[in-house]
C-alpha cells in the first residue's frame, strides 16, 4: 500500500513534521478526545453487530435515512466493500488514488482508465474532491457521469474522503442503485489511528454490503465518536474555514518559491516544481518533515502533495525548502 503518514521509521513519530498525510494539523479535538475516553468503558463488551449508535450519528451529520448508511472501519475498508459489488471492470481517472486499482486486482477485477463508456457490471471511481490534485467536480459533473454509469449499466462509486472540506458538493443525498458513496473521517477529525469510514447508498445496496462486511466494526471507539458527530457540526464548520484561510497563504508561499500550485478544495495542495524533488524530499526527511511524492498517483518526481497545516509548521516547511532549492 502507498500511503502518508509513515513516522515510524524510527524514534518517536511526534518528532516528525508530517506534510505527507491530510490530518486536522491540531489533532483530534477536545470533544473527539472526551469521546475516545467514553469508549474505553465499553471495551469490555464485543461492539453492536447491528452498528445502530454509530449508524445513527452518521445518518444525522450526514442528513440521509439510517437505513442509507454502513458504517466501516476506515475509507479503505469502504473502497475494499464498495469494490466487492460487481465484477466488471474499474475504471479510474488518473491522477488518483492508486489503491482503487490495487484492491480491484485484489478482487480479480481488471482496472483500466475511464474512456467515457461501460458495460453492465463495470464500476467507475471518482475521488471528489480528487487526491492527489484537489479538484471538486461540481454535482452536474457528477451526475452526468451517473446517468452515463446507469445506461450502460454500471456502477459510479465517489470517494468522498475529503469531501467535508467542501460538503455542498457531496452526493450523499441523492442514494440510487447504481451509486455508492464511499466516507471517512480521518482527514477532518485528525484521527488515523481510530478507524471510522462509511457507505452511504440506497438501502438494498448497504443490505448487499452489510452481509459481506466483517462483523464488530466499527470498533467501541470509532462508534462512540460516531454518535458524537451531530453535536459538532459548527467545529467541523469552523475547523473547514481555518483550512481554507490557511490553503489560500500556503498556497501564496509555495508560488514566491516559483512553485506551480493547482487550485484545491480539500486540506491539501498539488505542487509542481518544474525539477525532479526526489532528492529534496530525502534533504527534508533528514530535517524530520515528510511530504507526499506522488510516484504512486502515477505522476513524475517533480510533484508533491503537500498538507496544509498550521501558520507555523507551513512556514518552517518553507524555509527548509528555501535552503534546499536555495531561494530566499
């Protein structure tokens, strides 16, 4: 698997400046901590087969019927789940995610890239907004592509893993058979280590997926924090305003050093150099910062995806690249 957020190499993984992975740069928030430490009086028990707390917090903060919602442990197990569904093709639309293509292959489904036609069985995945470069596509976009899935007889599956930096793009309100929604919300509570995702999708679907899906998850964390979700909307609201106001003088930052930078609406932001960065990436390492070369999104070494994150720790990520290209 190609992923961020590798601090354990060595030492302690506080000690790292981690660009590489899309994380709440503050970490979980007061109320996902309190949340966290609910749960540990229920660790003694096996969790609710039936999911029915975590279901029903995510139904409400997600604003569709319970009856639409599986909740999974983490995105990957939703796109490994929403991939199990059929047996046609997976189309992509590269640069993306490379793990949709890999447990694709894992599930004896050949992948290739979407070309604008399917046949009965196929699936296409769209990541919105898109990983690595941050784009949204807008809801007409999206359901263009559905109505071109249903014809041919297909599936459209979205990734909406970032989608709470940007949720009136979401499609998770409009549930049809021939459309599965795929969540997580590591990215905008900062909690990676607590593995909470979801499906959102008309209800005969999430039955299809509920009789493949492995019993017990979500674990007793992830369903207590599940269940918190409506009480918090104006956090997260306020935390997706900080990310946008930060993204924006990133993003300034970035292009005084003569770097291109694609417009994003997610916690992240595509960067070209114009040069191979693989060595540079090595020079930043040694500084204890990581970031996320996209070789694994199927671009060259010129490009990183960089996380957005506090005032101070994206100026220090700056300034070691400054040294590093030897712009001041």
């Amino acid at each position: 698997m190609n992923h961020g957020g590798y601090v354990w190499g060595s030492g302690d993984p506080s000690e790292w400046l981690d660009f590489s992975a899309n994380l709440r740069p503050e970490g979980p928030a007061d109320w996902v901590r309190e949340s966290l430490r609910e749960a540990l009086g229920k660790v003694r028990y096996y969790p609710d087969p039936e999911m029915k707390q975590a279901r029903r917090g995510i139904a409400l903060f997600l604003g569709v019927p319970e009856e639409c919602v599986l909740p999974v442990s983490g995105g990957m197990a939703a796109i490994d789940l929403a991939l199990q569904l059929d047996r046609g093709r997976v189309y992509t639309v590269p640069p993306t995610f490379g793990e949709y293509a890999a447990r694709a292959a894992v599930h004896g489904r050949e992948s290739a890239v979407w070309e604008g036609k399917c046949e009965p069985g196929d699936t296409l995945v769209i990541c919105n907004p898109n990983n690595p470069t941050g784009k949204v596509r807008t809801r007409e976009e999206m359901r263009s592509l559905r109505e071109t899935l249903k014809a041919g007889g297909g599936k459209l599956a979205v990734d909406e893993a970032f989608i709470e930096f940007c949720p009136e793009y979401s499609l998770r309100g409009e549930p049809g058979p021939e459309l599965v929604i795929l969540g997580s919300f590591t990215k905008i509570l900062g909690i990676p280590g607590v593995r909470l995702g979801y499906l959102c999708a008309a209800p005969e679907t999430i039955d299809r997926l509920r009789r493949i899906t492995l019993p017990w998850t979500p674990d007793a964390a992830a369903a207590e924090i599940a269940a918190a979700l409506p009480e918090h909307r104006e956090q997260i609201a306020s935390d997706r305003e900080m990310n946008r106001q930060r993204r924006s003088r990133f993003g300034e930052q970035l292009r005084k050093l003569g770097t291109e930078v694609y417009p994003s609406q997610s916690n992240f932001l595509l960067a070209g150099f114009g040069r191979d960065m693989t060595a540079a990436a090595e020079k930043l390492k040694e500084k204890k910062i990581l970031v996320r070369t996209c070789g694994s999104f199927g671009l060259p070494g010129s490009f990183w995806r960089l996380a957005v994150k506090t005032e101070e720790e994206n100026t220090r990520l700056i300034a070691g690249l400054e040294e590093i290209l030897h712009v001041r």
